[in-house]
C-alpha cells in the first residue's frame, strides 16, 4: 500500500480560532473512546461504557523536554493555547472548574505550554503541529486508531496510536524527553504495574479496590521506544500537590524518579482527581535530525451497567459485556498487539484515508463523510459480546441520547452497510430476533440486554419499513442468499403486520400499498391518512419484499407484494403530487379519523395528555401535529432507499426530479435571517440549512404543525442533497452539503460533531449516500456485478466499498479501472457509464479489473 494523499485541502487545516471547538475522536468501533482536542489536548474520555464528553481523565498528557550538555533548554506540555472561556469552561468536576472558577485546570492552562498549533484532520488520522519560536526543535504528534472498513474486529481495538515526531533544528545535539501521564481513570486508589516484554514499556492502572464486574476494569499507556523512565505514580498528596511536584520532577535536567507504592491508598484527593502514571521516552536528535516515539493508550472495563434502566431485570439493573472484552484480556494485550502489529494495522488505515482523500470526489462530499463517519469510534455506538452492533442516536454529556438502535433513526446513516457491511447486518439479525413481537410488528428501540423486554411502543411506520428496505440492500450487498432466506419468515411478518387486524395503528387493512391509518415516525408523532413520506417507505418495503420473496421460493406472496407495490406506487404519483411536490392527503378539520384511534391498544408518540387532547385542537377544530399539504424535506423518503438499494424508481421520474427540485427551492435557506424558529436551533442567524419542512404560498399550515418543523437536520440534509446529485441537480445537491459543513468549520462548531437530539447524532452518517450518489454506484453481489456512472464527467477517480472490499475505481480517457486496495472483491462484471466487460474472477487487495468504455 505505497499510495499515498499527495496533497491536503486547506478546508482540512486549522489554525488559530478554527481549532477551537475540535474534539477529534480516537478509539474502536463500539469500544468507546476520547477525544484529541484542536490544541492537542486529550479529552471528553469515554471509556467506562458510557458518554463523557466535557471530561478529562485528570490532567492525562503529553509533555516535551529538550537538554543539552546536562542542562534543561526548555520544558512544556504538548498543549496549544486554551480553547476554553476564561471564566471557565461547562465541565463533568465539581470543584475548582465550571463557570467562576477559571480556565479549566485539567486543561494544564497553567503549565508553559505552545504558542500555537496547526491541526490537521482528515479522517481516521489527525496530526497537531506545535509551534514555538523559543522551543529548540519542532514538534508534530499523528493520532489515530485503526480503522479498516471491513475489518470489524481490528477496527474495534479499544486504544489511541501516537507518533510523537522530533525535529532538531539547532546547531547541537539534543536530548529530548517526551512524557506520556495517564490517569487511572474514575480511580483514586490505584494499583500501578510497569512491564517490559516485546520491546514495549508499559504502565497498567486499575483500582486497589473490590468494585462491582461493571465498575471493574483497568488502563494502560506503553512506548517501544529504547530508553524509558517510568513514574509509576505521582506524588500523593492533596490540593494540587501531585501536578505540582510532577512538573517539578519532569521540568528538569535529568531522568525522572521511579516512584512505586506498595500500600493502597488511604485517603482520597479533595478535588476528585484519579491518580496518575508517567512513561517517557528519552532519545537523542543530532542537528537536522528527526526521529519518532510512539505512544499508545489502551482502555479495558469489560462490563457495561444498564445505568438508564434502573433495577428493571428481576429487580436488578442488567448489565452487558463488550465485545473487545471476548478478544483482548485487559489493556495490556491491548497494547501488546497494537506494538505487535503497529505497522500491519497502520498501513490500511491510512490507505483508507488516502484513498478517500485523493480521490477527485468534490471536496465538500469528502468533507461531509470523513466528518460524520467519526462516529462509529465514539459512545454513540457499542458492541455487545457476540458482536452485535447497539447503539444510541446520539450522546449527552454523560449518559446516551434515545436508546436501543432507533430505526427510524439509523434508518438514514448509509456508512455502516458499505464500509462495515457485517456489523450491519447485526442490526437486522437483532431486530428480527429480539425486536419482533408476536403480531410480526418490530419495536423500534432495542433493550438490552437483548431479549430482556420490548419497547412499551407500537412501531413506528418509517423503522419498520426501514428494516425491510435494509435487509434488501444488506443481502444485495453481501450476496448472501442463504442468510436472506434464514431471515425470510421474520421479514415476511413484518410486511405483513401493515395489513394485519392485530396492527392496532391500522395502517393498510385493506391490502391498498398506501399507508391510511395512525403512523409513528421520526418526528416522535403520528401522521394520519396517505402521505408521501411513509407510504413511499410502505411501497420501497413491498418491492424489496417482492424481490427478496422470489429469492426466498415465495413466488405467490411475492406478486401479492409487486401488485400491492404498484398500486401504491400508481396512489402516489395520482393522488399525492400536487405539481411542485408530493403531499399528505388529510383533511385537519375530520375529528372522526383520530376518534377512532382514541381507545386502541398500544401506546403512541412522546405525549404527556390524552390522545385526544394530544390529537385535537377543540380551539382551532383541527389534528395537530400534520403536514397536511406542506413541503416535507422527507417527503419522499423511500424512493431515496428504493435510489440507494438498487430497487429502481416506483415513482415518476419527472415528478421526482420536480419534487426534489421544489424541497430544494421552499426548504433551503442560504442564511436564516429572519428565520422563525420555535424549536431546537441548530442553525441560525447567517448560516445556512434546509427546514425540516416549509408551506410555500397557497397551502395551509397547520395551527399545530408537525413537530421539529422549524429546525435544521444535518441527517436530513445530506439525505436531500444525495437524492438531488442521485437524479441529476448536482449544484443544488452540493449547495445544500456546502452550507451544511460551513457551519461545522472549527470556528462555529466541532468538524467531527454534528449534533441533533445530542453530539455524535447518526443520523448525520446519512452523508455516505453522498459518495455513492456521485460515483453513480450501483451493485448486486447476489450476481457479482458492480457499476459506476459518475455525476463529473470526464477522466477522475472515485472511491467505492462494497461487499468485501474497497478501493477507487479511475478513468483516463476510455480505460477504466477498478483497483481493490483492501479486502476481496469476487466480481462477475464491471460497468462504467453505460459499457458493461465480464471479469470473473475474485480481485484480493493490489489487484485490478480494466474495461474500455465503448469497447
């Protein structure tokens, strides 16, 4: 893998105030994580299985000293100047931090630190540059965690990598020390172990107290460097006595003191700080040399506590195991093999990142994509023991936001199936075995433990015929039909739970492929009567199911489903497009169509009233909470899947490409000035966005309108933007993907934080559609065949995963040629722009396929 980013977009560097709100995520897919601030700092650490964002794990850092003959030239931490607000910055500590306290002390404001920094990030790896004109040497650190789209379990490594880079640019020798401290994490009471083996030093911190399994669990920091001090402890003492006597000890000429206690601590620090543990590496650096140390951190807590379901599994609060717990001991091994095989999971990360990044996508989509893939290494996410992928929609500060793997949520982030395809396909397996109840109905949050319970809701309309559309594009994207048919009865009741008479919602008891009675969806609500947004989901579902029922030997229900499919499909382009775009097809003033919803079983939507009271609006004689003839950004949700899947266009395509253009139109603004606003304000004043929903003259909103229709989704929209490039209105696609990722640009809000109900929200990872829209990608590894017809025309380069591989497939001239850069691909037939070649072979990671276009 000797291809590498020959350049990198000044988007991507960030100086001065753009670094101030960086929190670039380091760790393993569902393994929790922290997070390498745009100064260099380490912080919002997630590592006890749960969010802890605005946290430090005490004052954890890097520092640098420089000597020369026997006498200190300079020390300082590998910090930039304070991000924080001088009166003091929100925090998780309750003393001598916050608000009124001061620049945050954990943040080491106090200690000399570097004048400035340049970060640069591209993701999976970032890079700080420090800057100092009085410090004998420059200073870059590289971080990074592996991540290697369909290498699930190297990709889960619970660690953070560091490449501490040395330059010597004086005119003598220098020795330099460069100090690693970590902080024994919620612990102050430590049991600190130093080991050599391998080559590697490391330091293992865990608790000399007996503490509950999901409490338990330990941390570790090693170097392979050759000369190593290690402090195994700092001075225990109380007020600020242990940072102080550290600096004292490390900002000096000389090697630093093997401290050791034996004898478990008695009394705890008065400030709740953990203890801590320095390593550090001594080297030697002659005039216009540069040499590199490197670090690595490693978390381990092998067991997760149900903390937001109290005492709710036989009186006791359930807990689970991770899955990095079933391949790694303790941190130890974590680091042991993170040394072992340092440059063998390097290597594809960065490939990865250079492939993306060199690729000729517009710089806007790469933009949109590396910023919300991050993601998947944060708490949002979490791997249970076997494997299995569960997930938040989103963090609070310290606990997660909406529990249980949302479909309706998840329903939109397109990263996982195509980077990570395997663990993808646990969300299904999972829904159809512990979410599914008895009337084939699928809930549409997961508890766990798994099995435990289901989710006192009824489903939801869009994550119900979310599942079924993505079992459709996740068998697609495997070409596994056995596993289609394993899950076949399973998605087989969830069609047919639309029509059921168990289906107290009453969505289509009439077997019409159009959605009439009271249906749950994103908006935590429920829409009555036809409407385009989830019956195109109903219709995207019935033909998935019809195709996936043929596969399956279910010839007979799969043409029930095409006949129902097309009729609903004919309903839609009849019945609900209005001109400019389609509509919900309900009359607010018909109290009868709630009425009858008044005493069914089961229970709806995030209300704190009756359901009538909820519903009705004696004051304005109306249904709250509708569109009504409203221009939905969602509006045609399911031809977007139908797009994306593969499962071709249901819906005119005239009508669609007006009906985008129309969303495009009414919903964008390029600034919201002016903008009303009652909700949540994720965007404001001159930042741009487009509106959950709008009604452009001549309609009638609604006294009560859908909720959140004010607000800016940056899940929301991407998913516009991809259909717009999709179907051929690339600028208004990339206007929409340029004012959203100018408002995450370092200076207004965090490049790898897209926020909705909390940080780290997925459905922003619908962004990936991005990429797949513009390559023109299409696949059906059921038959090995994979095709591109890029939106740019003329020679590029674009990069593709699917199946069981990655790579970029490039044009010059009329050869065409798709490399494999990791993985396998086993490829029947390639087409580019309209010229299909039979390959017939399996490609392994340096091999190619070539075609001629027109040949």
């Amino acid at each position: 893998m000797d291809f590498q980013m020959t350049k990198t977009d000044p988007r991507f560097i960030y100086e001065g105030d753009r670094t101030r709100h960086i929190a670039f995520p380091l760790g393993g897919i569902g393994a929790g994580g922290l997070a390498l601030s745009g100064s260099g700092r380490l912080v919002d650490w997630s590592i006890r299985n749960r969010p802890g964002l605005q946290s430090f794990n005490g004052y954890s850092h890097f520092a640098i000293k420089a000597e020369a003959g026997g006498e200190l030239l300079d020390a300082r931490v590998l910090n930039g100047p304070y991000e924080g607000l001088p009166t003091g910055s929100p925090t998780t500590r309750k003393f001598f931090d916050g608000f009124g306290w001061g620049a945050n002390r954990n943040t080491l404001a106090g200690v000399p630190h570097f004048e400035a920094t340049t970060f640069t990030g591209t993701f999976p790896v970032a890079e700080v540059a420090f800057h100092d004109a009085s410090f004998p040497g420059q200073v870059k650190l590289t971080a990074w965690s592996p991540f290697i789209p369909t290498n699930e379990r190297d990709s889960s490594l619970p660690a953070a990598m560091f490449e501490i880079e040395v330059t010597n640019t004086g005119p003598v020798p220098v020795d330099y020390t460069i100090g690693g401290t970590l902080g024994n994490h919620g612990c102050q009471n430590g049991r600190h172990s130093y080991a050599e083996a391998g080559g590697v030093k490391s330091l293992l911190l865990t608790a000399a107290d007996e503490l509950p399994d999901w409490q338990t669990g330990d941390v570790s920091i090693a170097t392979d460097a050759g000369d190593v001090d290690h402090l195994d402890y700092h001075f225990r003492g109380q007020w600020f006595d242990d940072l102080n006597l550290f600096w004292r000890e490390f900002a000096r000429a000389g090697r630093l003191p093997e401290r050791h206690y034996d004898k478990p601590r008695l009394n705890r620090n008065m400030f709740d700080q953990p203890e801590h543990g320095t390593l550090a590496a001594r080297i030697s650096v002659a005039p216009g040399e540069t040499k590199t140390v490197r670090f690595a951190i490693a978390w381990h807590f092998p067991v997760g506590q149900v903390y937001w379901r109290p005492g709710q599994v036989n009186g006791e609060t359930g807990t689970w195991r991770n899955y990095y717990a079933s391949q790694w001991a303790n941190s130890g091994a974590v680091l042991a093999e993170a040394f072992a095989r340092w440059d063998e999971l390097r290597a594809p990360t960065f490939a990865f990142r250079d492939t993306l990044f060199g690729t000729s996508l517009p710089v806007d989509i790469i933009d949109a994509v590396q910023g919300t893939m991050s993601i998947l290494r944060t708490a949002t996410v979490m791997r249970l023991e076997n494997g299995e992928l569960w997930a938040w929609e989103g963090q609070f500060t310290n606990e997660g936001s909406c529990e249980g793997s949302c479909t309706h949520v998840w329903n939109y982030q397109q990263t996982l199936p195509y980077l990570f395809p395997g663990l993808e396909r646990t969300l299904r397996e999972t829904d159809y075995t512990y979410n599914q109840l008895p009337n084939g109905g699928l809930t549409f949050r997961q508890i766990i433990p798994l099995g435990s319970a289901f989710f006192p809701l009824n489903p939801c309309a869009d994550g119900q015929f979310g599942s079924i559309i993505k079992t459709f594009r996740d068998w697609k994207i495997s070409g596994d039909t056995e596993w289609l048919k394993r899950y076949w009865p399973k998605v087989k009741a969830a069609l047919e739970y639309a029509w059921s008479a168990d289906n107290p919602d009453q969505w289509d008891p009439e077997r019409t492929g159009i959605l009439w009675g009271r249906q749950h969806h994103t908006l935590d609500m429920e829409l009555f009567g036809p409407n385009s947004w989830l019956s195109t989901m109903y219709v995207a579902a019935l033909k998935a199911g019809a195709e996936m029922g043929r596969a399956a030997g279910d010839a007979a229900f799969a043409a029930e489903l095409e006949r129902m499919g097309q009729a609903g499909a004919d309903y839609l382009n009849a019945e609900l497009f209005n001109g400019d775009y389609f509509i919900q097809k309900t009359d607010l003033g018909d109290k009868a169509l709630i009425e009858k919803f008044d005493h069914a079983s089961g229970k709806v939507g995030v209300i704190a009233d009756g359901f009538m009271e909820t519903y009705w609006s004696d004051e304005y004689g109306q249904m709250k909470y509708q569109f009504n003839d409203g221009c939905a950004t969602d509006q045609i949700l399911g031809q977007w899947h139908a797009d994306l899947a593969g499962l071709g266009s249901f819906l005119d395509p005239d009508k669609v490409k007006t009906a985008l253009a129309s969303a495009y139109r009414h919903n964008y603004r390029a600034d919201l000035k002016g903008h009303f606003n009652p909700c949540r304000v994720y965007a404001y004043e001159d930042e741009g966005g487009v509106l959950i929903a709008t009604w452009p003259d001549g309609t009638t909103k609604p006294a009560v309108p859908a909720p959140y229709s004010e607000e800016v989704w940056t899940g929301l929209e991407y998913m516009l933007a991809s259909h717009l490039i999709f179907r051929g209105l690339t600028d208004e696609g990339l206007a929409i993907v340029r004012t959203a990722r100018a408002r995450h640009d370092g200076y207004r809000r965090n490049p790898w934080n897209e926020i909705e109900c909390g940080s780290y929200y997925a459905r922003s990872m619908s962004s990936f559609a991005l990429v797949n829209a513009w390559s023109g990608l299409s696949y059906d590894l059921t038959k090995g065949e994979i095709g591109f017809a890029p939106k740019d025309q003329g020679d590029g380069s674009w990069f593709w995963s699917v199946g069981e591989g990655w790579g970029v497939v490039s044009r010059s001239g009329n050869r065409v040629r798709l490399e494999v850069r990791y993985g396998s691909l086993d490829l029947g037939a390639l087409s580019f722009a309209g010229t299909s070649a039979r390959i017939d072979r399996k490609l392994g990671a340096g091999d190619a396929a070539d075609l001629t276009i027109g040949g």
